[in-house]
C-alpha cells in the first residue's frame, strides 16, 4: 500500500473545481497537493499549494475554475513500485509526493516523501566503502575519488546513500581516504539527504572489511555494507529480511554472470577426448559488493589491519557457520572500468518509464 491513503479521498477534487475548493482540498489533507480526476477517478492534473499561490500572485479569483491551474504533465508510477523505489524517485527529482495509478490511469494511492520517510525507519546502520583510488579508471580518477564521479545529474555516492534512505536506513557510514575532503564536503553531515552521514577515517589502507573496525561502536541489528563504486537498484529490505529469516551470521548478494568461449571446448579424460562442447557459456554466481552482516561477526574484524572483506566470509565458512547468497534480481553495475563508467552514462540518460512534471 502506499503512503497517506487514509487521506487520500479529501485530497481529490473533480475536474469542474474551483481555485478555493483546491485550496480546500490541500488544506483538509494535509498532504500539500490535491488531486483532480474525473468521475471514473482517472488523475487528470495535480495541483500543490505552490501552484496555488502563483495563480493567485496572475491575478486569478478563487471562484475560478481550476482550467490551467498545476499541471496535467505529471510523474506517477504504478502499482508495482514499491514505496522504497518511490522514495528514490523522490529523493533524486526533488518531488514530495508522488501518485500511483493502475493501468487505467484510475488514482489508487499517494506516496508522500514526509511519510515514508517518518514512519519507515530501519533499525540497520550501513557502511559505504568509499576510500578507494579506482586506478583502473586512469585519468577520470586522478582529482577526485572514484564514488564522486558523476553518473548522470549525481555522483555514484549520493545514489547509493539515496538507495539507503529509500529503504529507511538513516545512519550511515562512509569509509573515506583518498581525496576524502570532497566526500565530506559534498554530504556534511547527510541533513540534506534525510539521514545521519559520520565517516570512517582510513589513515592507512584497510581493505573492503577493516573499516568495520573503525565503528564507534558495534551496531544492535544486522548491518549493511556496500561498496561505493555500485549502481544499483536492489532491494535492500528484501535482502535484510532474507538474511534474518534465513538466520545467517553473514550474507552477500550473488549476481548471476555468463561467459562464453567462442572456442569448442573439449572434455578430457586424461589424453582421450569424450566430449567437444562447441562455444559454451559458463554461468557463475559473482560477488556484488553488498553483504548484511550481524553484530557478532562485525565483532570479529580485526582492529585497524588490512582486511578483505572476503576474509570475514572465509572466517564464517571455517568455523561452520552459514553464509547466506542473496541473489539479486535488479540492475546492477560496478563501476570499474572506464568503459563500464560510460555504459553506466548511457544506461541512466535512457528514457524511464516515469515520465512528466513531479510534484515538488
């Protein structure tokens, strides 16, 4: 269900409303928008208060009708996206509510930024590894470190830390070292990304998993670590709950992964040939960079040493303990290569499926 629906029915309004009755609406809703639809509730045009003002300041009565008022170009979504994704979709486009239609165009529901963000709250923290140098982009990375270069209108940091948010995560961390400064100057103190940013100060190299040990304290739910070089849509919350109810001490994201051999391929048995498989494709299961880990395994980084994070899997492994595989369903993409940095350009500048003026 989506956000403010129990108010939803007074924020609507018929298309023959005049300025005062919308204005009305926006104020009997306390939603900051009204919604004009026609008799079979099919959203015809949104109206916010800020739209209500410049009609007045044109000189418009309040027993006119709302003809030309707000906007019949707006962003909606369906009933499929979820309000973590609708989140995100708020938080990148400056918009304080979003609505949804079904397939019909009929309005069946309002995200609201103030809500979701109020009442959906993850008990996790989260970890961003973000003190990398990316050597393998060369040159896009010598004035600025690698999380900070821009991937269409944001850098690939702020969409990670908008991710988080949209799924209720507010405290989050970010590992820095190289070239640090402009991390912390471009997030501060994360106030104007509707969450709390503190930041892990590598003084030396630590690795994906030695920044852990820099936490001021261990966390008292699972914890989410990703890395900063990741654009991706994954469904952090579905990921969490899949790590609780599976009752893993560790669990990572899987993505699936196809190589294939433009060769044949023979399949041997000592110097005899049994089988010529012409250019297979092999399929793996990959590591995607973002693992939820509870707090005893947390606890068991060492403090300030160099330390893969795969080394914390291999320890769980070792001692028998069960390491879950999440396996990711969305888009995903890790930035390390400038041809991958490009792909990434292309992929964002694609037309999405939402279309339209936002309600701001």
């Amino acid at each position: 269900m989506t956000d403010s629906n129990a108010f939803l029915k007074s924020a609507i309004i018929p298309l023959d409303s005049t300025v005062r009755e919308a204005m009305a609406a926006i104020d009997r809703s306390s939603l900051e928008v009204c919604l004009v639809c026609d008799q079979d509730l099919r959203l015809k045009r949104v109206i916010t208060d800020g739209d209500i003002r410049r009609t007045l300041l044109r000189g418009r009565a309040l027993d006119d009708r709302i003809e030309g008022v707000g906007s019949d170009r707006f962003t909606q979504v369906g009933v499929e996206c979820s309000r973590a994704e609708a989140v995100t979709l708020m938080l990148e486009r400056g918009f304080k509510s979003v609505p949804v239609v079904d397939s019909s165009g009929v309005l069946v529901g309002l995200h609201t930024l103030h809500v979701a963000l109020v009442e959906r709250r993850s008990e996790s923290w989260a970890v961003i590894m973000a003190g990398g140098k990316g050597e393998r982009l060369g040159e896009l990375t010598q004035a600025m470190p690698k999380p900070m270069l821009p991937v269409g209108d944001r850098p690939i940091l702020e969409r990670i830390v908008q991710l988080l948010v949209g799924h209720g995560i507010r405290r989050i961390f970010l590992s820095v070292n190289y070239l640090g400064r402009m991390i912390q100057d471009h997030f501060g103190d994360g106030s104007r990304f509707f969450c709390q940013i503190e930041y892990l100060r590598e003084e030396k190299e630590l690795g994906t998993g030695g920044a852990l040990s820099l936490l001021p304290s261990l966390p008292t739910a699972p914890l989410l670590l990703m890395n900063g070089d990741l654009l991706t849509q994954v469904n952090l919350s579905r990921m969490i709950e899949f790590h609780r109810q599976g009752n893993f001490p560790m669990t990572l994201a899987l993505r699936d992964h196809k190589i294939s051999v433009p060769f044949g391929v023979a399949q041997m048995r000592g110097d005899q040939v049994e089988r010529l498989v012409e250019k297979p494709t092999l399929q793996y299961q990959i590591n995607a960079g973002i693992y939820v880990i509870d707090p005893q395994i947390v606890a068991q980084v060492p403090r300030e040493e160099f330390y893969p994070i795969t080394n914390l899997v291999a320890h769980c492994i070792e001692r028998g303990l069960p390491v879950g595989g999440y396996h990711l369903q969305e888009a995903w993409s890790d930035i390390g290569l400038p041809q991958e940095f490009w792909s990434a350009q292309d992929a964002v500048a694609k037309p999405g499926a939402v279309q339209g003026q936002g309600v701001e």
